[in-house]
C-alpha cells in the first residue's frame, strides 16, 4: 500500500513543474519567417510581417510596407507562424 501511495504524489510533485516550463517558453523563430502577431496594446489589428530579430524581451517585425516594428514580447496575445 505505502507503494501505491508514493508514486501517484511523486507525480502530482513534478506534474506543475513540467507544465510551467513548457508555457514560458517562447516558440523558437527564425530570421525571415513570416508571422502574424496579435498585440492589442499596440494595434487594433494583428501585425504580419517578416522577422527581423527575436529575442531578450522582443520581437522585431519588418511589416509589408517597410515599417519596423519592436513587439515587447509582454504584449503580445498571439503569434501565429
């Protein structure tokens, strides 16, 4: 019995450390990969551009027309690749 018991909290014990590393960490990106980004403090609309760098606390998007812009990585909601 005192085995039974130990297994399932040894679970329950690794179970949010697990779930906590996988959601804080970002989606690996690449230079020129085309996203969509939703950030609604800083748009009404969704973002689409290329890439331009991603990492420390944002994301630079190139925009179609040639606008650059610095996403900190707080704000945004959404990121679609």
């Amino acid at each position: 019995m005192k085995h039974l018991t130990i297994v399932p909290l040894a679970v329950l014990a690794f179970t949010p450390l697990t779930g906590a590393t996988a959601q804080e960490q970002p989606p690996l990106l690449e230079t020129g990969q085309r996203v969509r980004v939703t950030a609604p403090l800083l748009a009404d609309r969704p973002l689409v551009g290329s890439v331009e760098r991603f990492g420390g606390d944002s994301l630079g998007l190139s925009a179609e027309d040639a606008t650059v812009f610095a996403v900190p990585l707080a704000s945004i909601t959404r990121l679609e690749v």
